[in-house]
C-alpha cells in the first residue's frame, strides 16, 4: 500500500507541475501578445513622425549661404 500511496503522490506533483507550467506559459504568451502589439504601436507612431519630419524640412527654407551677404555691417 506505501508503494501506492508514494505512486499517488508523485503523479499529483507531476500534475501539479504540468498546471504549473501550463499557467505560466499561459501568462508568457499574454505577455508577448501585448508586448508585440504595443512594439507594433511605437513603430506606427515612429514611422509617423519621421513622415512629420519629412514634411517639416520641406516646408522650411533652406538657409541663407554664408558670405557677404550674411555678414553683419563692419560697423558692429
């Protein structure tokens, strides 16, 4: 009966670790679900920006060259 009782006790802790395994990857693959969504989100929000940038150096001038034109009167 003791081999029995130690048989039983053993195949609960297997089940026991089994559920515990199972809960955890259950946990992980949340986790890279919203991981990977919010990857996602930062990468549309970047790619945005850089578009926003692209646009913003288009509209702005490009600068005045250096030279006898931009320099301040000899008097200053």
């Amino acid at each position: 009966m003791s081999d029995r009782t130690a048989a039983d006790a053993a195949d609960t802790t297997d089940a026991e670790r089994w559920l515990d395994l199972e809960v955890k990857l259950a946990y992980q693959e949340r986790l890279i679900h919203e991981l990977d969504k919010l990857v996602r989100e930062f990468g549309a929000r970047l790619d945005k920006a850089e578009r926003e940038l692209a646009e913003i150096k288009q509209a702005v001038p490009p600068p005045l060259p250096l030279g006898a034109a931009n320099e301040p009167p000899p008097h200053y």
